[in-house]
C-alpha cells in the first residue's frame, strides 16, 4: 500500500504524546519515544497539498531537553530572541551517490548541473568519507555523533537504537534547542527510522514499477536492476518529496528550523524515467578505468570483500556494464533534478538569506572497479563521498576544501555554526574552521570501519586498509589515485603506515545484535523472503519494500 505518513511528536518527559497520520484510505501507526508508546489517530486521506499544509499547521512543542544532553533543561530552552538569530539548516541527504558530480568530477559524463549550482556557493569538501560504506551504519555515525567501532552498528541489520540507547541525535539535539525539526524521505535506514528524532517526519511515497522485470536479463537480480521507466518525474516518490518539502520552504515558521530531506536515489533499483536514459546513449556511455589485475596484490580478506565471482561475474556474463552504468549516471541526473527544484523553491523562499544548507552522500559506490559492485568496501569508491556546506548569507561565496574530513563531522559542525553546544558523546570535530578558512591548517585523517576491526584511513596523500585478520593495504594517491598498487609490503614505508594506524580506532566494540526475532514480524518477513525460495512475485514485494537492504557485506 503506498502511504504518505505524516507524524508530529510531542516529548515532554520522554514520552510521545501524539502521532498524526495522514494516508491514502485508512491506517495506523504505533509511535515509540523513550520506552514508551501511544497508539497514533486514524484520519482519512488528504491530498499532498493538504499534508503540507497540516505539516506547517501544527502548533510547535515547547522545547525539552533531548535524550543524552549535556546542558541542564532550563539552558536550553532560548529566548525567542537568541532563536530568531539561529540559523535554518536544509538538511539535504542523497542515497548511495558516490563521485560522479561535476563538483568532484568522478565521471566525465555525469550530468549534475543543480548540484553544481550549489556547490559554486558552497565550500565543497573534495576529500569527504563516511564513517561507514553501508546505509544504515553511515547514517547512525552521523546522526548520533559516533563511530560504528564505538557502537558496534556496523551493517544494515543491525539495530542502531539498542546500541546507544541514551544517545541524543541530531535532530533530538537542535529540537531541545527551540528548533523546528521535520524530516522526510531516507534519513535514518529505512526500517530503523527513529520516531523519537522528530516533530513532524513525512514518509516517502514508492515509486512506480516497470513491467518484466528483471529489466538488465540477470536471473535472481532483485534489486540489482536497472532499466527506463515510462513514467514521469511527477509519480516518482523523489519527486514528491521534493513537493512536501518546498510546500514546508514557502511558510514563514515562528522558530528556527531544521528541515532534513532524504533522496533514494541513486540507491538501486535505477528505474528513473526513458528520459533520462536518453541523456546517456548506450553507444556512448564510458566506463570506469579498470585494470584486469587489479585485486592480484589485494589480501584474501579484501578478494573476499570484492566478491569478483558475484555481481561482476553477473554484469559481465549479461553484457550489462554499459547498462549498468547508464542506469547509474541517469539516476544521477534525476536526483540532481530533484535537488534543483528543492533549491529553486528555498532560492524564492522568505529564508534564502538565513539558512544553512548541507547536501551530503551516505557512502560512496563500486560500478567495477576492483571487480566489486554496490559498497561494503574500504576503497576509495566506496568510502568518498560529496558534502557541501553553503553557510547562512554566504551565496557566492563558495571554495574548495581539500582537507580529509569525516561525515561524523556534520553534528558538532551543524552544532558550532547554529550557536548550539556540542554533546560530549560526539566523537567527530568540528570542521566550522574549515568552513569560514578552507585553507586552514587540518591534521585529523578520515576514519572509515566496514565489520568489526576491518579499517582504513585516509589522509590527504594516503590511504591504509587494515582488516580484522591483520593484512593490510597502503595506497598512494599523489601518485595512484585509482588504487591500483598495493604498497604495503614495501619496507621503505613502514613509518607512513605506522603513523596512519595511529587514527586506527582505540575501541573495537563487538557487532550489535541483528535484525530478528524481536525486530517485528514484518523485517522477519523480509529477511525470510531473501533467504527462502519464494516465488519471485513475492520475494520482489519485500525487496521492493526494503529497497534491497538485505546485503551485509
């Protein structure tokens, strides 16, 4: 059933007191904040235009102090005053896009002119890394402030609430600080979407399916597909989540916001309109540069990651890289024009002028190189990610970083520029200093973890792999920027990898539990639909569902 879910959270004393939901017929929706759980009111059906609408209507909560804050209740309830003189943060999470941006310049080919746009007003981080190469470990390092070796969330089925139980998250921490925080689309995992985090979160619409599938011919391939749609940007679920949230952009609000937006694609399935396949005829599309003997020098543990027997094999017996990657780059292009008509409307919004705007990727993404598809990997191309940071009344103003900085990050940076203190269970630093001086002195290495104890870092020359067994790879992008020499064995530079392993992690928490028994019937059910040999009508319901989640590594 498509759904478009609008729920508003009162938290005082922890406990949530009211969920709205709006959906198409009738539904109903168990709310859980803190331990505790009401039961959400049934209303009928509205139109998009009226969800937004409501969504602007509600009357705000007081301030409450978030789980895991620092700072006593009474300091951090502001005067209206100090609040007005807050920033807005748009809040702009893009799924699974690697760097194939004009800005980064990844492909030749890509078409990202909105992106762009932005980026030339922005100070554009060219040597960002997530924390994580998966969603919903990337996702819960940034939004709660620490690394997956600390919470021990490290692949997609693992339950990152249970892990930090009394940990603030982003959102939690600027709504216990007068803000105004809404949220819709991907931004937490998927199922693991914290209710606690918002005032008002709006679910993301599906998105049309296209007839015979698989589309790319590969038996068994699920979401590993890709192929036109004969639909139009208006009926993809991007599109209207691009509506709800610039329906939010032309209210004026009564308190500072934070207005999160997660794109899914370019996440797979890459089913986006034929006009934008269009764009990239197959005749011409061009593929990575790749070397044939590019896994000879990598260690066991790094093969058994690549999996070059699996998607590889897959893609290359079908004949479908070409495909693939014209599948990827028009993804691209569709989000891209998304995100430009989400800038557009917050360009003609009353809070061009006073707001942040943050545009960031959850990980990067394999099409081949090193004969490894998707992410979970520690290479480059599945670990840079793009992250644009536009400051509030700076339009114009933009720079390039070159500095090695971490999505982990983005909390005590969005924090630091909002005037908001930064909870002492934040793990990142602060990158506000390079913001306002993006030249400035920098000697913090990104810290990247895929399983427990497997980790590389990066600095600006060099990255270093260490996985849990020990084996190792050293690479150097000053002179190897496509990774494909392994310089690890060479005892000349024993001293550059010692100094990199001195930013390996200090603390290896043991993996948290995964997704199951107690995780609700319907992930159960999802998890038994991957494994089991159901019919592929059925199977493809809770792919489709999950969006293809079921991989770990």
């Amino acid at each position: 059933m498509n759904t478009r879910t609008l729920v508003r959270l009162r938290r005082p004393s922890g406990v949530c007191l009211l969920g709205a939901i709006v959906v198409a017929g009738w539904a109903q929706l168990s709310v859980t904040a803190a331990g505790a759980a009401t039961k959400a009111a049934q209303r009928p059906a509205t139109s998009a235009s009226a969800n937004a609408e409501r969504s602007s209507a509600v009357r705000a909560p007081k301030p409450v102090a978030a789980v895991g804050a620092d700072t006593p209740a009474a300091a951090q309830s502001a005067h209206a005053s100090d609040e007005r003189r807050r920033p807005n943060i748009l809040f702009i999470a893009i799924d699974d896009l690697n760097d194939w941006t004009g800005f980064l310049g990844g492909h030749p080919q890509v078409k990202t002119p909105h992106l762009d746009r932005l980026a030339r007003e922005s100070i554009v981080f060219t040597r960002a890394y997530c924390s994580a190469p998966a969603c919903n470990p990337s996702r819960a390092s940034l939004l709660c402030g620490m690394r997956p070796s600390t919470s021990g969330v490290y692949h997609n089925d693992n339950p990152w609430r249970p892990q930090m139980p009394d940990t603030a998250t982003l959102f939690q921490h600027f709504t216990a600080h007068g803000y105004k925080v809404h949220g819709g689309g991907k931004l937490f995992h998927n199922s693991f979407n914290d209710r606690a985090s918002w005032e008002v979160y709006w679910s993301r619409p599906k998105d049309p399916e296209p007839s015979g599938k698989p589309l790319n011919g590969i038996a068994g391939a699920a979401q590993f597909d890709w192929g036109p749609l004969e639909a139009t940007d208006a009926e993809m679920g991007d599109a209207k989540l691009t509506d709800w949230a610039a329906e939010f952009l032309k209210q004026k609000h009564d308190r500072p916001f934070l207005l999160a937006v997660g794109y899914i694609r370019p996440h797979l399935p890459w089913y986006v309109p034929r006009k934008y396949f269009d764009d990239f005829p197959l005749d011409g599309v061009q593929l990575p540069q790749v070397t044939a003997d590019d896994l000879d020098d990598v260690p066991p543990a790094g093969v058994r990651i690549a999996k070059p027997d699996g998607d590889h094999a897959k893609v290359l017996a079908t004949n479908n890289w070409h495909r693939a990657v014209q599948g990827y780059l028009a993804s691209i292009e569709f989000v891209d024009a998304q995100v430009g008509r989400l800038l557009d409307a917050f360009r003609a919004s009353p809070h061009a002028s006073d707001t942040i705007v943050v545009v960031w990727g959850d990980h990067g993404w394999h099409l081949g190189e090193k004969q490894h598809w998707r992410k979970f990997a520690l290479w480059e191309e599945a670990t840079r990610v793009p992250l644009l940071i536009r400051p509030a009344g700076q339009a114009g103003r933009g720079g390039r970083c070159e500095r090695t900085v971490s999505l982990l990050d983005l909390y005590p940076t969005l924090c630091e520029m909002s005037g908001l203190p930064v909870p002492k269970h934040c793990e990142g630093d602060s990158i506000k200093r390079l913001v306002e001086q993006p030249e400035a002195a920098w000697d913090r290495p990104a810290v990247t973890t895929h399983g427990y104890k497997n980790h590389a870092v990066r600095s600006e020359r060099w990255r270093y792999i260490r996985y849990a067994d020990g084996s190792e790879e050293l690479y150097d992008h000053q002179n190897d920027p496509l990774e494909w020499t392994n310089l690890a064995s060479r005892d000349e530079l024993k001293a550059v990898k010692d100094e990199l392993a001195r930013q390996l992690p200090k603390i290896d928490r043991e993996e948290g539990p995964r997704a199951g028994a107690r995780a609700g019937p319907r992930r159960r059910a999802a998890q038994a639909a991957a494994a089991a040999a159901w019919p592929p009508n059925v199977r493809d319901y809770f792919a489709r569902e999950w969006y293809g989640e079921f991989d770990r590594d």
